[in-house]
C-alpha cells in the first residue's frame, strides 16, 4: 500500500463530499459530517474498484486526476445519499 495513494484518495473524497454538500443544500450534514461521509464514500470506491492505496501510478497526472475524480464522486455520492436519508427522518420525526 502506497501512502501517498491513499492520502490522495482519502483527501479526494473528503473534498467531494465536501463540494457535493456545500452545492446541495439539501444534504449538507455539515463541514464535519461531509468531511467523514466522503472518506468512508472514497474508501467504499476503492475497495469496490480493487484500489485501496494502490490506485494511482504517480508518475502519470492522468492516472492521478482519475483517483482524484472517482474518489471524490464516491465521496460526493455518499454525501448525497446519507444527506438524503437524514433529511427522510427529520421529515418522520
């Protein structure tokens, strides 16, 4: 497992949840909450593409803003979804 990889990964998916819940009022679960959904989201992306801390040749920018974009759609993905099942409770409650 390379540690910059996962580093990459990791801040990749925070951010796009992060963008995703800033952009979606909706489902924002705050900067906290965003920050920790869209790493779980990235972790999730990469175990599912077989790349968790391995995924990014870097000695290629492509290979790296192509970790960057899938994670952070994970990461973003997961905001939006978790957003949207606390925003169905609050509605119950």
């Amino acid at each position: 497992m390379d540690i910059v990889s996962l580093l990459i990964q990791l801040v990749s998916g925070a951010e796009g949840g992060n963008i995703l819940g800033g952009l979606i009022k909706q489902v924002n679960v705050g900067p906290l909450g965003n920050t920790i959904v869209g790493i779980i989201g990235a972790v999730i992306t990469s175990l599912a593409t077989g790349k968790l801390g391995a995924g990014t040749d870097l000695s290629s920018i492509t290979s790296i803003l192509a970790s960057v974009g899938v994670n952070a759609a994970g990461g973003g993905v997961l905001t939006v979804v978790v957003g949207l099942i606390k925003q169905a409770l609050a509605k119950k409650a």
